[in-house]
C-alpha cells in the first residue's frame, strides 16, 4: 500500500509539512508516503505560459530540502481539479509539450491526467473532466488510434510517448540524483544521474535556438567528454576547456547522455 496526499496548495513550505516520515511541530507523523507536488505543477506552467522566466523550474526545486525525501512526490501535469494546460491563458502546443516533458523528467513519480497526452481542451470544473475522444461504439471519433486523432494531437501523443519511453528506459530519470546544469530567462538544464549513467535535459522556450554553457566538472567528468544524443538533440557536443556547449533549438526539449572518452 502506497498513499499519496493531497495538499492543495502551490506553496513547499505549506506542503512538506504533510509528507510524512518524521513529526511535525504538533508531534504528528501524517505517515503520508508520497504527495502531489503542485509547486512544481505551478511553476511549471506559468513558465511554459510566459508568465515568469524559465529559472522558476530552478528555484522550485530548491525547495526539496524541506521534504523527508523529494523523490517521493508524485509530479503531475494536471488533474480533475484544475484547468487544462491547452486552456490557460498564453497556452500553446509546444508549451504543453514542455510542461509534459519537464514533469516527465524530474523526480518523483509522474501523473498523467487523462487526456493529456493530446493536449485535450477543458477549462474549470465541468470542462476539465470532459470524455476523452473514443471508447464507445457509436463516438464519432476515437483518438484511442491514430487515426482517430487531429495532426496536433498525434504530435502530442507521439512526444509524450518518447520522453516516456526515455524515463522507462533510464535508471538515471528514473531514481537518479538532480543536478542544476545551467538557466536563464528562456532555458533551463539539468542531469540525472545515479550509479550507472548521467542524462543532460536542457528546456528552451525561446522562439529561436539558444546556446548554453556549464561546466563539464558538473558532470564529474573532464575534457574529451561527450554528449551524445537520446532524444531531439542535435550533435555530439565534446568538453573542451572544462566546459560543455550545447545548442537547443527553438521551443523544445532534448536529452543526452554523458559518453566518458
């Protein structure tokens, strides 16, 4: 049996109290193995809606010190109590698409509300909780199959799939530890990393590519280091001068994987 807590509140120091593992200053233990982390839910779509500057992803997760364990938050992209990505105001695909994979990455356990992974509409309370597309005989279309589905959402569904193909098939995503990388007003990266393998996944949000730098140290690794790509990257950036540089295109996510020489 795992339970996980509901805590409605976008702010950590309200939410950690309730994550249980040690007694809080009224002597209780809520016992609580995991809560929904809406923080990071928060932050990440304001950021992916433009409405603060992408080192937001940064400072939330500064916050998991005051958790038992971090790592026991379940992230969500949304659920039944809260408006669709796709509805919020400054909402765009590619913003969804990076919100997904930015909770996809990061740790914890991700939720994935039905229907997001096709960037299905729905405003508050009842729109939020609208059918899915399919599932009955006489719908008029079934977005259960590719053909059911609008070019947009087939986009959607088919990057969801990816980055969670990546987490399913990296330890690293999965229980690695995080490590800040780089972050600005438009980009953010960081590593997973864990016995075996380090993972880079840089954010862009920017109408145009953006070039980032950090220091190849950070990786614990040293010049002749390469990154070599896992998902929508470009190249084979190599450490040199103790440094890494990557090159995101415009309004996407890539991930890589730190190659030794």
């Amino acid at each position: 049996l795992w339970m996980v807590g509901e805590v409605f509140d976008v702010d950590a120091v309200h939410t950690s109290f309730f994550m249980g593992g040690r007694a809080g200053w009224d002597g209780i233990d809520t016992r609580l193995d995991a809560l929904f982390d809406f923080p990071t839910w928060d932050a990440s779509r304001k950021v992916f809606t433009g409405k603060m500057p992408a080192s937001a992803l940064r400072q939330i997760l500064r916050s998991d010190s005051l958790y038992p364990d971090a790592s026991r938050l379940v992230t969500m992209a949304n659920n039944h109590d809260t408006p669709r990505f796709m509805s919020l105001e400054g909402a765009t695909l590619e913003g969804a698409m990076l919100h997904v994979a930015y909770i996809i990455s990061l740790r914890g356990t991700p939720q994935l509300y039905y229907g997001e992974e096709i960037a299905l509409e729905g405003g508050d309370d009842p729109h939020n909780r609208r059918d899915f597309p399919g599932g009955f005989p006489n719908d008029a279309r079934s977005a259960f199959e590719k053909r059911g589905r609008t070019p947009t959402e087939q986009r959607m569904y088919e990057w969801t799939r990816d980055w969670l193909r990546l987490r399913r098939e990296t330890s690293a995503i999965r229980r690695g530890a995080l490590v800040d990388l780089h972050f600005d007003d438009d980009t953010y990266a960081f590593a997973r990393r864990d016995e075996t393998t380090t993972v880079v996944i840089a954010f862009n949000r920017a109408a145009t590519p953006k070039e980032m730098q950090f220091p190849a140290e950070y990786l614990g690794v040293s010049d002749g280091a390469m990154l070599s790509p896992l998902l929508n990257a470009e190249g084979r950036p190599v450490a040199s001068g103790g440094a890494f540089k990557l090159r995101v295109p415009a309004k996407t996510a890539v991930a890589y994987k730190v190659e030794k020489p």
